[in-house]
C-alpha cells in the first residue's frame, strides 16, 4: 500500500465538474494498492498517517498530528501510484492490485481514518476525477506499507 499525504490549506475532487470532496484545511491523501496488501498494511498505515505530526506548533515546529490539528482528510485512490516505468515509455500497471481487491481495502482505509475522528472525504473509486490541493509548506510525505513493515 502506498499512500502519498500532502498537507493542505484545501483540496477537493470532482467528477465532471460536480464536486464530490472537499475540504478546508488538513492532509490530502493519494492511495494506492498492489498484489499482497491486507487488512495489515491498512491498518498500519491508518496509525501512522493518524500519528504523524506535520502540522505546525504555536513555536511552528512541526510537532502536531492531524487529530491535534483537527483537520480533515481527503482520500484519493491513485492505481498509478504502482505504475512501472522500467520499459518503454508508456507505464505498466501490473503491479496495481485488481480494482475490487483495491476497492474494498479502500473503502476499509476510509472507514479505519473516519473511526479515529476526523472528518474524511473521499472521491470516487475508479472514476476519472480533478483533485485540486494547495499543498501547505509544501509537506509531501510518501508511506508505504511495503518498506515500513519489511515485507
């Protein structure tokens, strides 16, 4: 599982000019899963998005969780987040996990982060979306499952 956080004064995800996400202010999520993932790397991966403090102080110093923020997230899921690039020119996907695969451990992720408190947006599973994100600072985190557990 990979997930790419982005913290953001805003972002939001549209469909064909309808809105169907939004926030105000807290972490961007772009999401990702490839052959092998389970409940397990949600799960850890939840903890540490939940845990990780990149919000600023009063001393601005990145010392604050997204909880002690009390920001929201918006999720994104991103198959391109496994593109292969190896060869050629033109990406390989392969090693994206099977779209119902992906979706339900998606839809457990989304369920797992609202479960800790915060307000979670989503877009829309497989759909052709715009996500928009003014990223603050610019603070671009990359987690993946696959190095932090030692799989």
């Amino acid at each position: 599982m990979r997930v790419v956080a982005q913290r953001c004064f805003e972002a939001s995800v549209t469909i064909d000019d309808e809105n169907v996400g939004e926030i105000a202010g807290g972490l961007c999520l772009l999401v990702g899963f490839t052959h092998g993932d389970t409940e397990e790397d949600v799960n850890y991966i939840v903890k540490k998005i939940v845990g990780l403090r990149i919000f600023e102080d009063d001393e601005d110093k990145m010392n604050l969780s997204i909880q002690d923020f009390g920001g929201a997230i918006l999720s994104v899921s991103q198959f391109t987040l496994y593109a292969d690039v190896k060869k050629g020119r033109r990406p390989s996907f392969t090693n994206s996990a099977a779209p119902d695969v992906a979706s339900d451990l998606y839809d457990l992720f989304n369920k797992l982060l609202a479960a800790e408190g915060i307000v979670v947006e989503t877009g829309v599973f497989g759909a052709m979306m715009d996500v928009r994100i003014v990223n603050h600072g610019p603070v671009t985190i990359i987690l993946d499952s696959q190095e932090l557990l030692g799989k």
